[in-house]
C-alpha cells in the first residue's frame, strides 16, 4: 500500500476522533471545518478499505497458489523417483 494512501487513512481517523471531543462539539467553526474534511475523505477511504481488503486476498491467493505448485512438483518429483 502506498504511503499517501495510509496518510489519508490516519488523518481520516485523527478527524474521527477529533469529532468525538468536546472541544471541537462546543467549537462549530472546527466542528464545520472537519466535518466537511471526514466527508470528503470517506469515500477515499473506503476505497483504500476495499483496496487492502483485496490485497489481502491477493496474497492469501497467491500463497495458496505458491504452495499447491510445491506440492504438486514435490509429488512430482517423487514419482520419478
């Protein structure tokens, strides 16, 4: 994963967190200004989420892939044998 992509998930949660306190409650112009800032970056992130999702799968896939091929050269090999 790029590192832009995970800048823009931290900031994402920072600003999550930030809208829990109660400074920035009592504080509608900060409130305001990462609200908007959370919304804009919400369907980035979802995509990053759903971009790591199928990386992951990516990667199980492949060892799955990896390690099947293994087995079948080593069963190979054996018959040979």
């Amino acid at each position: 994963m790029k590192p832009s992509y995970l800048q823009l998930k931290k900031r994402y949660q920072e600003i999550e967190q930030e809208l829990q306190t109660p400074a920035v409650l009592t504080n509608s112009n900060t409130l305001k200004t990462l609200s908007q800032e959370f919304t804009e970056l919400r369907p980035l992130v979802e995509k990053i989420n759903t971009l790591e999702q199928i990386e992951k799968a990516w990667q199980e896939t492949r060892q799955l892939l990896d390690t099947e091929t293994e087995m079948e050269m080593k069963s190979m090999a054996e018959t040979e044998y």
